[in-house]
C-alpha cells in the first residue's frame, strides 16, 4: 500500500508582459521533478505540486514575447500553504504596477513561506517588500547597477547565477531561474536526483551559483576598440607570461597610462583584474577537463601556485578548486 505523502505547492507568481523563460524554466523543472518521483517516492514523505499565479486580477498574462500563459487565478485566492515561492522577471519598469496590495500580501506570505525567490527582475519586487534589505542579492547583469542605487540596502553581487541569504533567493535570469530551481530540487531530494532532472533537460552541466553570469572572455569579443580587442586576444594566448601594464601598453604601442584608462573605458574593468578573470576561468576549465594537479593548473594559467590559485578561487568563486571539480566532474560524469 502506497503511503499518503505531504503536498510541497510550488507557486510561480507572474507579472503582465513577464519575461516567458522565466516562468517555464523553472516550472518545467519542477514539473519533470513531479514525473520522476516515483524513482525516489520511497525514500521522501511529500510530492511537489507547481501553481502558476497571476499577480493581477485575470488569469491571461500577456508575455514579453507575446505568448499569453493562462494561469490559476489571481494571488489572493490562494487558499493553500505556499512551500516555495517564485516571482518571475519583469519587462516593465515597477512604477508601471499598481502592486500595494500585492506587497502587503507577500510581507504577510514571507513569515510563513519556506523559501522565497525570484529571478531575474523579479528580485525589484522582493526588494519593495523589503524582503532583501540586508541581505545579498542579485539580478540580471544590466539591471544590478539599478537595484544597488533603488535599494542601497541591499549587497548587490553584480554577477553571481543565483544567491541564497536565509531563506531568500535570488537569480540572475533568465535561464538561471532553471539553475535555481535544480538547487532547490538538490535542497530537498539530493544532488543524484537533481542531476537525474538535469540530464532528462539536457542540462548536462549544473551551475552553482557562484559561477559568473558572463566570461571575461566573451567581455572582450564585443569590444569595438580593435586595439583593445587586438591585446585582450594577445592576453589570452599568453596568460603563463608576467603581463603588466608596461609590457601590455608596448604591445599595441601606446603609453602605459593612457592604455589603463582606454582598457578601463573599453571594458570596465582595470587590465590587472581582467588578467585574473581570464586565468580562474582558465583554471575552472582545466579543473573540469583534466586530471592536472593544482601546481600543474596554476603554472598553465599564469596564477604560478597552487596556493595563489587557492586564494584567487576563493576570492572570485568563493569555493576551493577541489569544491569545483567535485561538483563539475561528478555532474559530468552522471550525466
């Protein structure tokens, strides 16, 4: 006889003109979850069940894209226990929602809630709630700078995939509300059956969320100044080297100062640190493709030692290398 599990409802509170993917990505994930459950519905006491909310009084919401999703009903007549909550991303600036209400509810909602989430511009809404004040945060890349100025309470990471403070999470967008719904699936059901998920959703490679939402390298493809693209290329062949300033400004034949400013002005961001974005993404990439030792990663990379690639990593992926190649090798691997 089949033992009565407990309901988890999992609730997608959707904005009008709401960015599609970042309500279908996650609800798929739960929803191939809710399919695959019987594999582990032996070993857990509940079942998810996914509700896709309007956050206004009418069940179409029109998408960014223009595809309408039809969901329950409004908000507020939700007469069940919200487990997890997730607001999707926003396509309109938040001045152009009457939300009072709607905040108020959510204030009241988050005392019971068990986790609280958005993704992508969804985080503005948890931040009017003042949901995130005092808390890390973050959102999509182009509107960080807008939700650290709107919101100085909150500690913006600027380009984390997705962020958990408390029971609060917050992801970057738009695909990354699907990272964050596997994480929470982990949180629940374990990492095996997390990568099960991914592997049904061709997700082959499970990002924490630390890694960055985007590469230095693809930082410097979309350069326009062919001088800085030109050294950035020539940065990237010869990462083992010792470039300073002075050896990086010879090569494009231009003062040492004048090159920091334009190299700034081009990328936003100081040649030095750029130079240590390309050697941790270099190294997180021979972690996952190789067997090299530490020693042997840091060498290639130009970062010398295994214990300058210890700090830089931490530093910049606030995991150790090994916790890196754990986690991407084993994804790897299963999937």
């Amino acid at each position: 006889m089949n033992k009565q599990l407990k309901i988890r409802h999992i609730v997608i509170l959707v904005a009008p003109d709401s960015t599609l993917l970042t309500t279908v990505g996650p609800l798929e994930v739960f929803a191939k979850t809710v399919d695959q459950f019987n594999l582990i519905q032996d070993k857990v006491d509940f079942n998810y069940k996914t509700h896709v909310v309007s956050m206004e009084n009418t069940k179409l919401i029109n998408t960014s894209c223009g595809l309408p999703i039809l969901t329950e009903g409004c908000y507020d007549e939700i007469d069940y226990p919200i487990d997890t909550l997730m607001i999707t991303g926003l396509a309109r600036h938040l001045e152009e929602f009457s939300m009072n209400k709607m905040l108020e509810w959510l204030k009241q909602q988050s005392k019971t809630i068990r986790r609280i989430c958005s993704v992508c511009s969804g985080a503005f809404i948890l931040a009017e709630a003042g949901l995130l004040d005092g808390k890390k945060a973050t959102a999509h890349w182009s509107k960080n700078e807008e939700l650290a100025q709107s919101y100085p309470l909150i500690d913006v990471q600027i380009a984390r995939i997705f962020i958990k403070d408390g029971n609060v999470y917050t992801a970057a967008g738009i695909t990354s509300g699907m990272d964050l719904a596997l994480a929470l699936i982990e949180e629940d059901l374990g990492q095996s059956f997390a990568l099960h998920i991914a592997r049904w959703l061709v997700l082959y490679l499970k990002r924490p969320g630390n890694q960055s939402q985007f590469s230095a390298y693809l930082d410097y493809k979309s350069i326009g100044n062919p001088s800085m693209r030109k050294v950035c290329e020539w940065i990237l062949e010869h990462l083992r080297e010792d470039l300073t300033v002075e050896a990086l400004a010879e090569h494009v034949a231009m003062s040492p100062r004048n090159f920091a400013r334009v190299f700034v002005r081009e990328l936003r961001i100081t040649p030095a640190k750029f130079i240590n974005k390309l050697r941790i993404e270099n190294a997180c990439q021979h972690l996952i493709d190789t067997q090299f030792s530490l020693d042997e990663i840091a060498s290639y990379c130009g970062l010398k030692t295994a214990e300058n690639l210890r700090r830089q990593f931490i530093s910049f992926m606030e995991v150790t290398p090994a916790q890196y190649r754990k986690s991407f090798q084993s994804s790897l691997v299963d999937a």
